[in-house]
C-alpha cells in the first residue's frame, strides 16, 4: 500500500475552542460548520443521486426526477446501458418491438423476437431469460433485416424476466445498448401461472421496521460540493453514511459513497459536512436543532477516497465508489446525547472485506442483502430494500428491484443481516442506478477485488495538526495502485 505523502493530504482542523448555544464544546471549525446549516441550507439540499444512462454517460437525478449532466453537457437518454460511446456513430441501437410484451402470458415455447436497429448496423445482440431471481441464460438469435428472433423452450409455470443487449458497428468497439427488464408470465398448463414465492421476499422501497444496530450506526449525512473547478459556488446535498468498527483507534469512521465524499468531476473534497445517526428514531424531519435528534450531530474533519476515484470521472470509475469521513473523539459533537465519542454513541457495524455469497438460486438466501439509507423524499424515514444479490458488470454488486430513493448514496449494504438486531457486516454501500429502469449498484468491498481495505487503513494515520484548512481539500487520497 502507498499512500501519498503528507505534503499532499489536506483537510480541515483548528484546534481553538468555541462553546455553543447547547453548551457542547465544538472546534471553531466545527462551529462553523453547525452555524452553516439554516433551515434554508437544509431545505436547498438535493440528494447526491448518481446515475447512467444508455450510452455511458453519468447524470445527477434531481428530486423531480431530472437528470442533470455529469461532466458533460449530454442530455440524458431513458435507458439501461451496456457500454460508452467513442468517436462517430455515437447513438447505441435502438430496441423496439419485444415480444413477449411486459406482463405477456406465453406457454412452454415461445419466439423471442424484437426490432434492433442503427445507423451504423447492428453487429450482435444478445437475448437474456431468467426465472424469479435466478441466474441469467443468454441466447443469441437469428437476423432478418432489423429483425432478430429466437424460439425457446421449457419454460415452467411462474414470473419470468428478460432483456436484449446489443452492440453496433460504432467506433472504438462499438455502442452497446440494454433494453429495460421486461416481466412475462409462463403458464406450462400445469397451474396458476403465477408463481408468488419466487418474487415473495423481494422488498424494493419500506421504512425499516426492526431498529436495531444499524439504525443506530446508519445517519444522514449534509454537505456542499463546488458548482465548477473554480469553487467560487458551492450547493448543497444529503448521502447517507454508516458508523464502523475502527479497531479502537482514537477517530471515529464513517463508510460511504466516495461521490458523496469527492466530487470527481470538480475535482474537490467536500465542504461543511455534517452527520446526525439515528435521525429517523427521533422522528423529527431534519432541521437545525441538533437537541431534537436521538444523539445529536457530529461534525467530520475530513474524508478519504482512492486516488482512483479522483483521477477519474464517473461512471469511469464506479469500482471505486466508497470512502470515508473521519470524526475526532473530541470537540466534533453537538446537542443531544452526553457521549463526545460517536463510536461509543452508536452501535457500529464491521465491514466484511471478503467476498460475500451470490448463489443465483431462487432457493438460497444465502446471498440475500439489505441495503439501507435515509431517504429525502420520506424525511427523517430510515428505509430498506432486500432480495438477493447478483453481479452488474465485473466491479459492481447489484440488487435488481431496489428502489431505494435520492438520500440513500452511501448507506450500508448487509450481508447477512439479523432482523431481530439489525446486526451484520457491511459488503458494499448504495452508490448509482440506470436512468430508465429500477436497481441499485454497489461497489465490491473484498480485498480481491478493490482497495477498500487499503483506503480504510490510510484513513486513520493522518495527523491533523498538519493538516490546512482549505476549503475542497478537506481530505486524505490515499494511493493504492
């Protein structure tokens, strides 16, 4: 592990003393941050929603729903992707004409057939079938001008999904487009084509009924991130974020989405960040009383990512969506609760750096995940979604139906996970979705497959007595290669 040198670490600390209005002792710059957030600020604050489009490209969802370009000025396109543009023909295939149709009954045998066109041809496509949430089968079709069918058999009574991916002629490998999932039904004559216990445990968008550690460990999480490089204007916006265990170091950490940490397209740290846990048993919607909260507020010192993450800009660099934020053991809590230390406030979760289980059968729930987060539209609500987990590319984790809403980025994904105690390690966290089509995506956080460990262990070394205070360069980049 390398990480960059001290000269090259910044974040903010000043270790002057202010007494505030709750009678908590705060560093100034602390002080600073907790006077920052009016009710207006508050109020302004967008979830940082990160999401992609058919082609590639990276879009921030607004809370009505528009997408906003993301280090490019390209509106966006309403549809799954499978691939990124490069030079010339730069629009993916169009798909139209599925067949079997969205909520389509077929039988046993059925042709699979939809319309694939381009204006630089079609080069491949690719048919895909699976029962419930079980493992994907691929299937490559037959072309007839623009039209490309297969028949298949031996379908069983129950819900079935499939999707086409396809890639065209385009420069630099081509543009590749993904249909959305569509849902049909099999009747094999044996039954009620209806299959409930295949879908029955899926849970896309509740509030978290079961309290437990990771309620207590899981908060929302304000801070501003600069309007351009020039970081004359900052906006606001809320992520969600996980106390973990630290191995009894004298910092307390919080794991979460690296976007929510570094803005990469900017290029600068975040600013003024603010953490409330266990917002939603208050039962209060956010304001800027911290009193009013189970625990009250802590005030971070500075975050920590991969240099791969600022290096690159999303969704070039999606294996790396998760950081850290780093709070003192004193002089960072304010309001409610008598524990200055967040990690004795808090129940904390592991992180589980190995890899965790995805069996891909409908019958094992081995690999059944919960990923958590505070949703902005369902303020101060704590929700959840859980099914079982599969893959999404070679570097992500992805949990189809989940329909987490903005303000989840950066909340805990559990693996396994004790309802009875809301206990179990963290294996990834929420971190980006299609523009046209449900899910949610993760980043792997086992040691074969990311530097996640290696950036947890350079979260802690930094000595903030060093450490300037320059605003959009609170942090530490720790350089893993």
């Amino acid at each position: 592990m390398n990480i960059i040198p001290k000269s090259l670490i910044v974040a903010t600390c000043i270790f002057l003393v202010q007494v505030n209005a709750q009678g908590d002792k705060l560093h100034s710059s602390h002080a600073k941050v907790l006077k920052h957030w009016t009710a207006d600020r508050m109020a302004n604050a967008m979830p940082r929603d990160l999401a992609i489009d058919q082609r590639g490209f990276g879009y921030l969802r607004k809370p009505d729903g528009l997408l906003t370009p993301y280090g490019h000025q390209l509106a966006a396109q309403n549809q799954q992707p499978m691939g990124k543009p490069a030079g010339g023909d730069t629009t993916p295939p169009t798909i139209v004409a599925l067949s079997p149709l969205a909520d389509q009954e077929i039988g046993k045998l059925h042709t699979f057939q939809a319309e694939i066109s381009d204006e630089s041809e079609v080069k491949s496509a690719s048919f895909s079938v699976r029962k419930g949430t079980g493992v994907w089968q691929s299937f490559t079709p037959a072309r007839s001008g623009d039209i490309w069918s297969i028949p298949l058999s031996g379908f069983t009574n129950g819900s079935w999904t499939w999707r086409i991916t396809a890639k065209d002629n385009g420069a630099k490998g081509g543009n590749s487009a993904t249909s959305s999932a569509i849902n049909f039904l099999v009747n094999d004559g044996t039954g009620d084509p209806v299959d409930p216990p295949a879908d029955s445990d899926i849970i896309t968008n509740k509030s978290w009924p079961f309290g437990g550690d990771v309620q207590s460990a899981a908060g929302r999480i304000y801070f501003e991130m600069p309007n351009n490089r020039r970081r004359k204007k900052w906006s606001p916006y809320v992520c969600s974020g996980t106390v973990i265990n630290d191995s009894g170091a004298e910092k307390s950490v919080i794991i979460t989405a690296a976007h929510c940490v570094y803005d990469d397209a900017n290029k600068a740290f975040a600013r003024r960040v603010l953490f409330i846990p266990n917002q939603s048993a208050s039962d209060t919607p956010t304001d800027t009383d911290c009193s009013n909260d189970e625990l009250g507020c802590w005030m971070p010192s500075y975050g920590v990512v991969d240099k791969n993450w600022t290096t690159r800009t999303f969704p070039d660099n999606i294996q790396w969506d998760y950081a850290y934020y780093i709070v003192d053991d004193s002089g960072a809590h304010a309001g409610a609760g008598s524990e200055d230390q967040l990690e004795m406030a808090v129940e904390e979760l592991s992180i589980d750096f190995s890899t965790p289980p995805v069996v891909d059968l409908p019958t094992s729930d081995a690999d059944r995940t919960y990923a958590l987060g505070y949703s902005y539209s369902d303020d101060p609500k704590f929700m959840y979604c859980a099914e079982d987990m599969t893959r999404e590319g070679t570097v992500n984790w992805w949990l189809p139906n989940c329909g987490l809403s903005g303000g989840s980025s950066g909340g805990p994904w559990v693996q396994p996970m004790s309802e009875g105690t809301g206990a179990g390690p963290i294996v990834s966290v929420n971190s980006w979705g299609y523009t046209g089509s449900p899910g949610m995506a993760g980043p792997q956080l086992d040691q074969g497959s990311s530097s996640a460990l290696c950036v947890y262990l350079g979260a802690i070394p930094a000595d903030l007595s060093s450490i300037p205070e320059t605003e959009g360069d609170e942090g530490v980049v720790v350089d893993c290669q």
